[in-house]
C-alpha cells in the first residue's frame, strides 16, 4: 500500500508500489521494443476497455517524443518509480516487494533515437596523410567569425540556441507543454496507397480524433475524412491529380509544385497539419499567406504523388531559405530529404542569395544538413584542386567563395569545415586539409546511385516580395 500523506507536497517513502499509484508525471522504467529499459514519464492513463486494463502513454527521458507509445502494465518496471510533486522535484522511491512483470513484447517501428543515429567523428588528419591542401584566405575567416573556426559542438548548440521566429505556419517554440498536445492523437493517416503511424500531435478537428483510428486524406488535395466511403465519394469528385501551383522543375517522374501559401489556403492549411503529424518542434499556425509550399512528386499513370515538401517565407529577415522541411515516412532514407534540401540551395543561388534552414533543427534535420552541407563542401574543394597554386603548392580559397557558389551560409560552411575536421594551422596560416581518407569515401559515396536536382530543368524566376502583397 502506499503511505497515506496529509499533503500532495509530502515525499512517498514507499517500500512497494502497485498499479493503482501510478499517476500522471511518475517517472519510472518502461521496457521498450528492444526488451532495453529506460527511465520514462508517464503522459496519460486510460483504461482500454477490450483489454481490460490499463494503457500508460510514455515518453522516454532523452529519446525523441515520436518513440512516445502506449504500453500495458507489463512493460512497467514498479519496483523503480519516481512521483512528481508539485514543488517540481522528482523523488525515487524503490519498491522490493513487487517483481518485474513478465514480459510482452510490443512493437513500435522506430528504435530508440541513440541507437537510429551515426554520427561519427571525422578522423584526425595527420600532415603526411594530405593529399592536397587548400589555403584560407585568412581575411575571409576574419569576416566570418573572427578567425575562431567553431568548436565541434557549436553547431547543434548554435541550433538550440537561435530565437525563433516569430511568425510562419509553423513556428519554432520549442517543445509544448500543453498535457493535450503532447500524446500523439492520431493512430494512423491513410493517404493514397499509404498508411501511415504519425509521430506527433497534429490539430485536426476534435471529433475526427476523437472518433476515429484512422484519418483518411485525399493523396492530392490533402483533404481529411473520417472514412473510406466519405473519400471515396470526394476522389470521385476531385478535381486534381497533382498539388495546386505551378510545376516549376520536372525531370523524369520527380517535379516540383510551387504553392503560394495566400493563393491556394486551404491545400497549404492541409499540408502544414499533415506535416505536423511528423514535425514535433514546430507550433502550428493557421497563417500561411507569408510562405510558398514546394512540394515533391513522384509521377506515374494515376498522377503526381506527394513525397514531401519544404516551406520557405516569402520574405524573410533572417535569409531562411527553408521553414519547415519533411519527408514523407514511406519515402524517408531514400535521398529525397537531399533532394529537397538540394532545390532549396538551387533556389536561392537563382535569387543569388544564401540561406539556411530554419532554427531550431530536428535531429533528423540537422543530420541531413550535415550531410548535405560536407557532401557539397567537399565537392567544391575537390573542384578547387584543378586551380593555380602558390608557390607552397596551395589553392587560395575564402569563405565567401564557397558561400557564393553553393548558396550556403558561411557559418554553416564554417562549422561543417570544423565538423570535417578540415582545418590546420600550417606556415602561419589556416589551410583546409583534404585527407586521402576524406576524398575516398566521397569518391566511394559517388559511386552510388544520388538523386539530384538538375538546375536545367527548373523554371522559375524569383518574385520581389517587398513589392507586391504577401
Ligand atoms: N537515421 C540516420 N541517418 C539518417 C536518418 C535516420 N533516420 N534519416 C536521414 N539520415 C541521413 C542519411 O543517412 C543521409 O546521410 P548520408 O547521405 O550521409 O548517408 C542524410 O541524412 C539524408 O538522407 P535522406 O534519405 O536524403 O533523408 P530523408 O529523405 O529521410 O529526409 C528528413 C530527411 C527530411 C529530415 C526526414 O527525416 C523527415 O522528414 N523527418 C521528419 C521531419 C523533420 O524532422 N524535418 C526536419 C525538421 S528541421 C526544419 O524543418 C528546418
Ligand atoms: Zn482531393
């Protein structure tokens, strides 16, 4: 039995604990799909009426909220639990008398966020493995940021860190609080010959989450309905086969949709909650007038299916080139999140501008940026080779170089250099060393089959903003 307490304040000393104390903020370990246990926070309770108990929705500490799930009583560790107070302290209070549960394996999709990533550290580059080294303009460093290239960690830090805008369909607020929005509230979304399991909260009307399991969306306009029949009936109606907008890039059965977020409301209304469903970091707003929606097909006989897309202000006073950025989970690990990222830089070398994603970045974002960011670097550095040398053998490169000609932002140039572990101090001076190692994987990487855009094949002219209404 637990202690009775005069006070909700009061700490529980407890030596055992049984279902019926668990509450709403308890911490404690939860078996995951892997049979690993981690420390969780218990979100909600229900009582699942088919199976005659109750289901306890978790959020592991330290790991991405789209691995929150509903589990039963036997993944519950009870001889562990910690009870929140309201001063906010947690206490731990250990239980000897109640045993671990045997066990039921349950099956989420996803493996815990440590294990899903691979991010390594670029090796130590020792002088005589050089191959080929680069010379820095020193002024250009000065122009960036004070010669000092960034330490390792200054990119996600930079990432946490930026204040978040202050308008968009969906804003960065970092994450909500709000008990309701924090439990996923849809179990599945059909679209097209898709069935998809959402990973976060996403505002769609109350009583079609309510009452339903499944959401079912038309692939082309991306309305809802609450179930087959109803959408049957509106595809019958449809009178799309594709986005709204203009096609503004088609090569082979990949295009690109451009959507003014002002002219087309309702389809960008619609993208923004599908989206949500996969973007946790994000606040959803209905105003989406100040931003256009590039959406990425896939086309066959039917017409052009949505891949993914990115968001991008019209006019934006922090020169973010992209708002918000998915793909859809069907398509993901494909190489169409570069593909989109890709678009994005090609849009703005057109708008002769550099950009970068909007802040915060989720850790699927940042990887990718990473990636594309050292991918694309490397690649202009290898092209960089071919030029005249100095008499030490060196290529003068700057910073603004590399930005001007990839549409990158130079602090991201910065920090990736710094990633890459590119940087030495040689004769007094910063040069950007190419290890052998470096340029083999890029090459062994080059090997395989990459999605890329061809600037050929888009067409669009950039709009000046400032000058007509948003
Ligand atoms: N685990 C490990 N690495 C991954 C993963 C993953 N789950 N997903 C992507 N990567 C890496 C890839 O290995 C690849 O790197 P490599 O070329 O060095 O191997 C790189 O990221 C890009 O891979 P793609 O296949 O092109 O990326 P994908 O099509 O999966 O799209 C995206 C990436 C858009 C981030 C997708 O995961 C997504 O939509 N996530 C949910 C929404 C989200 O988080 N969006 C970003 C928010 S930040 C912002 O909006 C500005
Ligand atoms: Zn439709």
């Amino acid at each position: 039995m637990i202690p009775s307490t005069s006070s909700a304040d009061k700490e529980h000393n407890s030596p055992s604990f049984e279902l019926e104390h668990l509450r709403e903020g308890c911490r404690l370990p939860v078996r995951m799909s892997t049979g690993e246990y981690r420390e969780a926070e218990i979100l909600s309770i229900k009582y699942d009426r088919e199976a005659g108990e109750n289901k306890y929705y978790v959020h592991y500490v330290d790991c991405n909220r789209r691995l929150d799930e509903w589990v039963g009583p036997t993944h519950l560790r009870l001889s562990q639990v910690t009870f929140a107070f309201r001063g906010g302290k947690n206490h731990r209070a250990n239980a000897s008398v109640i045993s671990e549960a045997s066990s039921r394996a349950s099956s989420p999709d996803v493996l815990p966020q440590k294990k899903r990533r691979r991010i390594g550290r670029a090796p130590v580059v020792q002088p005589s493995d050089c191959l080929e080294a680069l010379k820095i303009d020193e002024s250009s460093l000065d122009s960036v940021s004070n010669m000092a290239p960034p330490s390792p960690g200054a990119m996600s830090t930079a990432s946490a860190s930026a204040a978040p805008s202050l308008r968009g369909s969906m804003t960065a607020h970092g994450h909500s609080e709000d008990a309701l929005t924090r439990i996923r509230n849809i179990e599945e979304i059909q679209l097209g010959r898709w069935c998809m399991q959402p990973w976060y909260f996403s505002p769609y009307p109350q009583e079609l989450v309510t009452t339903q399991q499944c959401i079912y969306l038309c692939e082309f306009c991306l309305r809802y309905h609450k179930s087959p029949a109803t959408l049957k009936r509106h595809v019958e109606k449809c009178r799309y086969n594709h986005p709204p907008g203009n096609e503004i890039y088609r090569k082979g059965i990949h295009s690109f949709f451009e959507i003014d977020g002002r002219k087309n409301k309702a389809y960008s209304q619609n993208l923004c909650l599908l989206a949500k469903l996969f973007l946790d970091h994000k606040t959803l707003y209905y105003d989406t007038d100040p931003f256009l929606f590039y959406v990425l097909t896939e086309q066959d006989e039917i017409g052009f299916h949505i891949v993914g897309y990115f968001s991008k202000e019209k006019e934006s006073a922090e020169e973010y080139n992209v708002a918000c950025i998915l793909v859809l989970p069907p398509y993901q690990k494909k190489g169409y999140g570069r593909l989109l990222i890709e678009f994005s830089y090609e849009l703005s070398k057109i708008e002769k501008k550099t950009g970068s994603p909007e802040k915060p970045l989720s850790d699927l974002g940042l990887l990718s940026y990473r990636s594309y960011w050292s991918q694309t670097i490397v690649e202009k550095l290898l092209d960089y080779r071919q030029e005249d040398r100095d008499a030490n053998g060196l290529v003068t490169i700057t910073i603004n170089d590399l930005a001007e000609e990839t549409s990158i932002r130079k602090e991201d140039i910065m920090s990736t250099l710094q990633q890459l572990n590119l940087y030495k101090y040689f004769k007094g001076q910063y040069v950007l060393v190419l290890s052998e190692e470096l340029v083999k994987s890029h090459q062994q990487r080059l090997k395989k089959p990459i999605l890329r855009i061809d600037p050929q094949a888009i067409k669009w002219t950039p709009k000046d903003w400032s000058r007509k209404r948003i």
